[in-house]
C-alpha cells in the first residue's frame, strides 16, 4: 500500500512538473505554427495576369472569368455559369491550351454561404501537360449547363455530383443516381446530412436485416 | 417441328398460328444480366447487357455496391486518421493510394520528404505496381482459360507481399506512408531480399510471355478486341495503362514527375494496338520497367542514409487552401482533391479513381461484341470496385 501512495505522489508530481512546461510547448508550437504562415504569402507574389494560361483565357473569353486565384502552383478560374459550356469547348479546341482531358468534376457545399454550391472541373492537356481548375458557384435550385458535348467522360462525373449534392446538371443525357440506390432521400455529401446516415436508417435496417440478433 | 399443313395459310389454324408466331416470336432485343456476383467482374459489379443474338448493342454499367461513403467519412477524420482509408480504396495496390494521399497533403502544407523516404517510396510504389499487374494478369488470362498463368503470377506476387510484410508488417492494407516520409525505416535484410526478387522476376516475365505471348486461343481472344482510339479514350475519361495502349504517351510520372521519377532511368510503355491485346503488351512492359526502378532504388538506398520522416507539426493543421495532387496508381491518375478550412480536418475531400473513370468507356468498347468478349474487356480495363464505389 506505502509503495503504491508513493507512487501515486510521483505521479502527481510528475504531472505537477510537466504543467509549467505546457506553456513553453504552445509558445514553440505557435512560433511552428507562425512560421508556415509567414512563408504561405511567399506564393502569391506570382503575378497571375502575366501567366501565358490566364493571358489567352481572359484575352479571348475574359467576359466568363469572374476570379483568378492562384496557390501552390495551381490557377483556378471562377467561371460565369452561363459561360462554362462555352469556356470549355474553347480549352479544348484552342491550340494554346489544349485541354483534351476531363479529369474530374467535383461538387462542394459551403452552407453558409450565399451561393452554398460550387462545381468544380479539373483539366488536362495531354499535349501542353498543364492543369487548370474551373470553379462555377451556384446558388440552391440552381442548374448549370452540362459539359457532356464537351468530353463524353462528364456524364458520369456529374451523375456523381448530382448523386452526392443534388446538383442538378441541364441537357445531361441520363441524370440519375449512380453510386447510391435509385431510391435513396437526400444527398450524403452536403454538410447538413448527418454522418451516420439519415436518423433511424440504421436502426430499422439492423431490425429489417438482423432479426435473429436484434438487441437493440 | 410444326406440320406443314399448320402452317398452311388458307386454313383457319395456318392463320392461327401465323398470328401467334408475329405476336409471340418477334425479333426483339434480350436484357441480360450480368453480375453482380459474378467470378469475371472482379468484385461486385453488374452489368446490364442489350444483346441482339449474342451481338452487344448496349451496356448499363451498375455500380455502388462497395459504396462506403469515403468522402463524407474523411470530413469527419484528421488527416492522419484518413490515411488508413486510403488502403481500402484499391486494396491490391494500398501503397500507391497511400502515395496520393499524402502527396496532396504534403503539397498543401508546403512538406519537404526527406531524399531517403522518397526513394524508399518510389520503390513501394513500384513493387506495388508489379503486383497489381500479376494479380491483374492472372486473374485475366483466368477468365479467358489460361490457368497456369493464374498460379505463377501468384507465386511471385507472394514474394512482393512477403516485402511489404517485412517492411511494415502488413500485406495488403499496409498503411505505411505517412504525411512527411514514411512510418519507419527499411528492416535488415531488406533490400537483400528485394535484390533477390529484382533478380529472378525478368525471368519469371519472360515465363508468362513463353506461356501466352504467341499463344493461338489468347491472340484470338484479344486481337483486335474493344479497340478505341487514344483520342476517344481521352474523351471518355481512359487513364493508366488503358490509354497507353492505344498509343498515347503519358505517364503522370514522366509528365509531372513527382517524388524522384526524374532522376531514374525508366521508359514510358506504349503499343499502338488500342485493343485488349495492346493493354496486356503494356502492362508487362510496365512490370518489367518498374522492376529497373526498384533495382536503381536499391543501389541508391544501399549508399543513401539520413532520416525518413520530415520535421512535422504534431497536429496536422493545413492553410487555408485547396490543391489537387496526382499519382500514377497501377490503374491510372489517382488523384485527391483537399479542400482545407485552415482545421485539422479536411473540409472537403474528393478522390479521383482510376477504375471509376476507366469504367466509363467499356460501353464503347463492347458494342458489336459477342457477350464472352465482355469478359475479355473487364479484365483488360483492370477494375478494382473497393476503388470505383469508395
């Protein structure tokens, strides 16, 4: 019993002796934490108009382009909705971009802002290999133009963010559900729906399934 | 099998039964099934075929029965907790996926990786490679009746797993990237052993070539099969392997070298063929470079010392920002797509898979082919379906 109080007392001083340092560990991991901020505003220092992709793009269909951002070495444009189509087909058809390649179409929620969704297109040029993200921004109930006539490819892709938002793509040949079942309620990747699926899903599926083992 | 006098038109039964025979027998596409339990579909994937005769006119791909909802699960993880996750997407490949993963998170906090972790990686990436292609040849030279294919490439595969076990106590869901470097550094006895599989595989190849390289039956069940060209490959989405067999020439790691792909001596494998057949010669020149990258990767690692992790922050906490980072995965671009809100998890995560978007094409390349070419065609493309649904 003595040797466990005793050990017990350790303890507590050990502990009592690990408190001061706390703060030394903040202020080191602050001063960590302060030093990649203040090499972040390094990157921005690119002057994004003198880029040879952002010069041709806001040339030619500068009346699409809402914003041009660039972070570690990646530009995106904030495209007009109406334009997306159009802008498009000029990536792809252009001899200086070249942008034969849909990688990918992604949608993102940002609730709490005006226009809560944005669709996302990554391209690539197989021919120039460079990259650039298109960024349009729609608010709830809003449809933007599919890029299908563009790259066949954007069929699935949209089906998908349609799927997972619930944003809804005009002129798409087959919009419909493609990872989840056709009768799925709701769309799992907004931030509102909750992580473990709608309330009571998972409870009446384990009654439905698990008749035999239902403890709950 | 019917009497002649039935079908007789002047009598009251021949016109009967002429009726019966437009309204009953009419010349009309057949639905069939296929999946999604099925051997040949390498997972869980069904596939609805239009067929007239046993001629395909149009294919409904099903997916999602592997749907775990990865992308919704990563918002609620940190970005060390997601890293598991990433083995579970293309489970017979778990190092490259790790390698993307990381790489987009390395690339949006600004992380140098030490030189020493970034060879050890290269070389991960490639045995993992090597053996995502034997799984891949064997399993598709399986389908289309080669057996003995199926046990040699599972043979040396082995002695691939039998590394990784080695090196980090898994085989397949290994988990041993690790943002900054890797989880530890090599074992004794290692790079021996490793040494001795780059020794002995060139010969285990040239094994699966004398097999069916020139064999009758596997030329005729891949020559000038699902053939599509590199310029409707792109537009449909092809990425890998895939589309440098229909003679296109990029190879993320040529193109974009990441890691320390400039500063080996490798070639891009390319063939002309845009069939099934061109794919195979692909992929079985890619295992046979990704066997030189390991080998040079050794040499170097031999001499190479230092540490194998970067100096990180104990809690991960990115700028503001998003980026998109992309690996050449055995199946083609793997690409991950973080959205930070400046916390430590990611805010919006969205991973771009290979097999998902290779998938797209197989309607294309299955139109006007008999329904045992489907099989032929699933195999070429190299679908992983714990990847295509995440």
């Amino acid at each position: 019993m003595a040797g466990e109080k005793e050990k017990k007392v350790s303890k507590g001083e050990v502990k009592e002796e690990r408190k001061p340092k706390a703060p030394a560990a903040e202020e080191a991991a602050k001063k960590k934490a302060a030093a990649p901020k203040d090499e972040a505003p390094q990157e921005p220092q690119v002057d994004v108009d003198t880029l040879p992709l952002v010069k041709r793009v806001k040339e030619v269909k500068g009346e699409f382009i809402e914003d041009v951002k660039y972070f570690r070495g990646e530009i995106t444009f904030l495209v007009k909705k109406e334009g997306i189509v159009d802008l498009c087909h000029f990536l792809k058809d252009d001899s200086e971009t070249q942008f034969d390649f849909l990688t990918e179409v992604i949608g993102t929620h940002y609730p709490e802002r005006e226009k809560p969704f944005e669709v996302v297109y990554h391209l690539y040029s197989t021919s120039k290999k460079h990259r650039v993200r298109l960024k349009v921004q729609l608010a709830e109930d809003e449809e933007v133009e599919s890029v299908f006539p563009v790259w066949r490819s954007a069929t699935w892709y949209e089906r998908e963010v349609y799927d997972m938002l619930g944003i809804r793509f005009a002129n798409h040949p087959d919009l419909k559900r493609i990872l989840l079942p056709d009768d799925w309620e709701g769309h799992p990747l907004r931030k509102d729906y909750p992580l473990q699926g709608p309330p009571g899903y998972r409870e009446a599926w384990i009654k439905a399934h698990c008749a035999s083992t239902n403890k709950l | 099998m019917m009497e002649k006098g039935l079908m007789d038109k002047g009598s009251v039964e021949g016109q009967v039964t002429e009726d019966l025979m437009r309204d009953t027998l009419k010349t009309r596409e057949m639905w069939l099934n296929m999946g999604p339990q099925h051997p040949s579909t390498h997972g869980v994937l069904r596939l609805i075929l239009a067929l007239e005769g046993e001629r395909i006119v149009d294919t409904e791909i099903v997916i999602g029965y592997l749907h775990r909802g990865m992308e919704k699960l990563a918002e609620a993880k940190t970005y060390p907790q997601f890293l598991p996750y990433t083995d579970r997407l293309d489970y017979i490949s778990s190092h490259a996926m790790n390698f993307g993963y990381v790489l987009a998170v390395e690339k949006l906090m600004g992380i140098e990786v030490p030189e020493r972790a970034q060879y050890i990686r290269v070389m991960m990436a490639e045995l993992t490679r090597i053996s995502s292609h034997l799984i891949w040849l064997a399993t598709h030279a399986l389908d289309i009746g080669a057996m003995t294919v199926f046990l040699y490439c599972f043979r040396e595969r082995e002695m691939i797993l039998d590394l990784f076990e080695m090196a980090c106590g898994a085989r397949l869901t290994t988990s041993y990237f690790r943002i900054g470097g890797v989880a530890h550094d090599l074992p004794d006895g290692f790079i021996e052993q490793a040494r001795e599989f780059c020794k002995i595989f060139p010969k285990k190849a040239q094994d699966y070539d004398d097999l069916i390289l020139k064999n009758r039956i596997w030329l005729s069940r891949t020559v000038n099969v699902a053939k599509i060209s590199g310029e409707e490959g792109l537009n449909l989405g092809l990425t890998g392997p895939n589309i440098r067999g229909s003679g296109v020439y990029w190879d993320i790691r040529k193109d974009e070298p990441y890691s320390n792909y400039d500063k080996l001596d490798w070639e891009i494998a390319v063939e002309h063929g845009c069939d099934v057949y061109a794919r195979y010669l692909v992929r079985l020149k890619e295992m046979r470079e990704s066997c030189k990258i390991v080998s040079q990767c050794l040499d170097i690692l031999e001499k190479l010392d230092g540490p194998v992790m970067a100096k990180v922050p104990k809690v991960i906490k990115p700028p503001e920002g998003e980026v998109y980072a992309s690996v050449e995965a055995p199946k083609g671009e793997l690409g991950f797509y973080i959205v930070s809100d400046g916390s430590p998890k990611p805010y919006r995560l969205k991973i771009r898979a290979p097999s998902f978007a290779n998938l797209i094409s197989v309607p294309t390349m299955v139109r006007g082919h008999m329904v045992a070419d489907v099989i032929a065609v699933i195999g070429s493309i190299d679908v992983v379906l714990g990847e295509v649904d995440r």
